[in-house]
C-alpha cells in the first residue's frame, strides 16, 4: 500500500525527493496505519492516529507529513481543508507574471474554460488533493463540457489493473452502479470528490483509469515518476484511440496537467503526464491549474495579490486575450483558475450549493451527548460501502452544523472514536 500512497503524493509538486526524505519509521507506520483505517471507513479513527503524529504532547502541530495528511482528512471530515503550517514564501514581485495580476481583468472561468475546449478534444484539469472546492469544481467544468460532446471521464485515483479485462471490469461496475465505493479509489472517499463522480455519471460521462499498475521502487525519483507518468498517459492515449469520437475530461493531481517540460532540480527536465500524452496523441490538450490561487493549499501570498479582483464566482485572468498564468506553473499550461474566499454558512463551506444541495438539520437522535463524533449521510438507496452524501463533525454542546443534502431519501450513520486502549 504505502507503495502506492508514495506514487500518489509524487505528483504533489514540481519537485518530489523530500517526499521520501521526511518519511521515517515512525512516519510509515502512522501513514499505514491511517490508510487502513480509511479504507474501512472508519474516520475518526484515522483521525485519531494521524493526530498521534501530527501533533506534540502540548498539542502544538508537527510540520512533516502526518500533518499535512491530517490537514487533508479535515477536508473529506468538514469540506474545510485546516491551515497550512509555517509563513507563507515571500513573493518576489518583479516575478514574471506577478507585476501584470494587478492590471489583469478576471473572467468567468468556466465560460473561459468552455470557450477553449471547443477547440480540443482533451481537457486537463488538476486539483489540489487536501482540496474538496477543488472537485466542487470539476463537477462544474463536467456540466459545461457535457453539451460540446465531452462524454469520458477519466481520474487519476480511480484503482486500476494491469489485466484490461479486469481494468474494464472495475470501471464497468463503478458506470453500473452510479457511485463511488470505498474500493472506487482513494481520494474519493472524500464525499466532495464522490458526488462529482456521481453526478457525472449521471450526466452520462463514462469513467476510465489511468493510474499506472507497477508501484515499483527501482531507480530514483525521476526514474519513478518518469515510469508513472508514460503509463498514464498511455493509459489516456489508448482510451482516446479506442473512442474516437469522444472527448475527454481528465482529472488529475497538481502537476500531471502540465504540458510542457518542467525544470528539475535534478538536472533533466520532468516531462508529466499531459505533456507525455500531448507527444504520444499528438492531440493539444486544454490543461488547467486549480492549485496555485486556491486559498487554504495553495500560494498564499499569490492569493492575497488575486484576492481583490474575485467576487462570488471562479475566475481566470487575462491580460487582452492572454491567459495569466502565475507560479510555479507559469509557461506550462493554459489556464489558471482562482476560486472565491471561503464563506462559512451554517459551519459549511457556501460553495456546496453549487452541487445541487440544501442545507438540512442533523435529526436530534444522531447528535452526541458527549465529545465529537462523525455523523453521516447516505444516499438510502446506495449500498452499505458507498461513500456518504456528506459527513460532518459535530460536538457536544456547540451549535451543530448542517448536512448539505439533496432531495433523495437519505440514511444517517455515526462514527464516535474506538477507545484507545
């Protein structure tokens, strides 16, 4: 497992070895034992482990990586990913691109988004994994591309076989039942990232994985990562060729959306999955970033700088009819995508409207008399080990927070810690 929990923060940055530098006895064994416990579904559990890492006998965080996965859980937990640790890098403001921020004019980014993938067949959008606006998101970029014909959705966490007849087989189960599972993949226990899958599905959107199938650890970072990104792109490549008249939407982490060689401090430029994908197809894909100007998981001193031009929708920045890209990912794909401040209404994030959700009461039985617990809820028509509609943490004695619900009969469930013994 941890091979592959390895593989899937690799694409967390432009850059990857301190990944596996900071990961020590102690580190592997909290990582693991997190990661069962979330592939059972028990949360708070998981919760509970990730803190034992995270945190120091005062209570104080732990930079490193048990926080920073903590930091995630609170996403899929609450829909609210926690605050960054340290002080935000300074910005340099004669940087190429920051100077022109000022006197770039924001339009609307899905429109943006629409008007270019007219123009391709292959769309690229990344998220921030600790991110659930990001998958928010990805649900309103699959709504508009579904009238220009985009019908296959491929995602980088769906789990994947090297056998195609058993690959085809998952995919084939997942388009059948219409919902993500607790085996479906990884992040997409996150019920943000499931509901996207759900309603895409339902948009008649037909999944596909891409996740590479050898979680070997020969060679070193660059090696690794190179071995990953061709196995995805090829996976794309031949899902394209086997659909010749469909069009793709496909999701992705960080930095597998660029489309350029991207410098290495190892010396030889790390070519990711779509700039792999671009070479083997020959098809220009539309690749976008939604990491950079996010306000919890990405820069926060490039968001500060955005953040006046941004009113109640996603924006992207222009300067004419250029796109501004800023960042890391200056020069290395197509457009940037800023999302609004969050705003908290009833101790929920205001953008899960967007998901065709109202705001409802957790019922009086499920709230706890004592500590914290996890209260769930599913869709009464979905099986035992489908992901919830939306969960959230409620405490004894504060004002509880609403559950974000669709007009469906729903199922509640509560999780409250396993005592340590």
């Amino acid at each position: 497992m941890m091979r592959r929990f390895l593989a899937a923060l690799a694409g967390f940055a432009l850059t990857v070895p301190s990944v596996a530098q900071d990961m020590d006895e102690a580190d592997n064994k909290v990582m693991n034992a997190a990661w069962k416990a979330q592939r059972d579904g028990r949360l708070l559990d998981a919760d509970q482990v990730l803190r034992s890492r995270a945190f120091d006998a005062n209570g104080k965080p732990r930079d490193g990586i048990a926080y920073s996965q903590w930091q995630e859980l609170q996403g899929v937990l609450t829909g609210i990913p926690s605050e960054r640790l340290g002080t935000p890098a300074p910005i340099d403001p004669n940087a190429p691109g920051v100077k022109q921020i000022a006197t770039a004019e924001p339009r609307d980014a899905v429109a943006a988004i629409v008007e270019r993938a007219r123009k391709t067949r292959v769309v690229v959008l990344n998220e921030s994994h600790g991110s659930p606006r990001s998958r928010a998101f990805g649900l309103e970029v699959a709504r508009a591309l579904r009238p220009l014909g985009y019908d296959l959705l491929s995602v980088e966490t769906f789990n994947n076989d090297a056998d195609p007849a058993k690959a085809a087989a998952l995919m084939a189960k997942l388009e059948a039942d219409g919902y993500a599972r607790r085996t479906t993949g990884y992040y997409t226990r996150d019920p943000v990232f499931a509901d996207f899958i759900r309603q895409a599905l339902a948009l008649g959107y037909r999944p596909f994985a891409h996740e590479e199938t050898d979680h070997g650890t020969e060679g070193g970072w660059p090696a690794r990562i190179a071995r990953r990104e061709t196995a995805q792109a090829d996976f794309i490549a031949k899902m394209l060729a086997a659909n010749p008249r469909s069009k793709a939407l496909v999701f992705v982490g960080f930095s597998h959306a660029t489309e350029e060689p991207v410098p290495s401090a190892e010396g030889e430029p790390t070519r990711w999955m779509a700039t792999r994908l671009k070479a083997m197809t020959g098809i220009d894909p539309l690749t976008i970033d939604q990491t950079t100007l996010n306000e919890r998981t990405g820069s926060a001193g490039l968001y500060a700088l955005v953040r006046p031009k941004l009113g109640t929708r996603s924006v992207t920045l222009f300067n004419g009819d250029t796109a501004l890209v800023v960042g890391n990912y200056r020069g290395l794909l197509d457009l940037q995508v800023a999302h609004p401040p969050l705003k908290v209404v009833d101790g929920r994030p205001d953008w899960l409207t967007m998901m065709n959700r109202k705001p409802t009461a957790i019922p009086a039985q499920y709230l706890p008399t004592k500590g914290t617990r996890l209260v769930q809820a599913y869709i009464a028509s979905e099986a035992d080990d489908a992901i919830p509609i939306d969960q959230m943490l409620v405490t004894a004695g504060q004002t509880p927070p609403k559950l974000y619900l669709p007009n469906v009969p729903v199922r509640y469930v509560v999780q409250d810690p396993t005592p340590t013994p």
